[in-house]
C-alpha cells in the first residue's frame, strides 16, 4: 500500500501556498511548498512530487525557466504540471505553443477556483 500522493506548490505568495496546502492537504494529499523555481528544485530533488502545481512570475527562477527544466529531463518529464497564475490568455497560448517542450497539463487562473483546481488535481493523480 502506497502512501498519500504528493504535491509540490510552488509559487512566491505565502497566501497563494497557505491556501492550496491547506485545501490539498484537506483531500488528503501530502504537500510541500517552494517560494520560486530555485527552492523548487531541491525539493524535487530531495524526492520527485506526483504533481507539481507552478506560478509563472517568480524571483529567483521563474516558473517558465522551471517548467522548461522539468520538462527536458527525463528524470521529471513525466511529472504533471498545473500552471496556476494570473498572467493572461495571451500566455496560455504562448507556453501551449512552444516546441522545446509539450504544454502544461493544466491552467489555472488566479484567483483559484476551488472546484476546478480540485477536479483538475484528481483527473491527474490517479
């Protein structure tokens, strides 16, 4: 028997963190938190994630120089993404587009719906 699926959050607000923790942990999801891309990455190397979810603009490292790292490693690549930003539209179809690496799993707009981060969340840790 496996335990709890594990997800790294990841995103400069200390509310935005607090607030998805909280409401995954909640379902009974094991949580850890980075600050930017750069805390992100020793997280994931201390022990991959089932899912990570990932603010765009950040200090440090950005979400887009962050997604682009996992997502040419083979060690991560496999590992499901939720974009979760208030950056516009014009970004979605940006980062969807790019072929160094495929579109995220999932967007999200800030602020957070609860349901549709939820739902989101499950249909990709399964």
């Amino acid at each position: 028997m496996s335990g709890p699926k594990r997800i790294l959050i990841v995103d400069d607000e200390q509310d935005i963190r607090t607030y998805l923790s909280t409401l995954l942990g909640d379902q009974g999801y094991e949580t850890v938190q980075a600050n930017n891309g750069e805390e992100a990455m020793q997280r994931l190397q201390a022990g991959p994630p089932d899912l990570i979810t990932l603010d765009i603009s950040m200090p440090e490292k950005s979400g887009i120089r962050f997604f682009r790292e996992i997502k040419t490693d083979d060690r991560w690549k496999h590992i499901p993404i939720i974009i979760v930003t208030g950056v516009s539209e014009d970004f979605k179809t940006f980062i969807s587009s790019r072929r160094q690496v495929p579109a995220p799993e999932g967007f999200v707009a800030k602020p957070i719906d609860r349901e549709e981060i939820l739902t989101l969340v499950r249909s990709l840790i399964k």
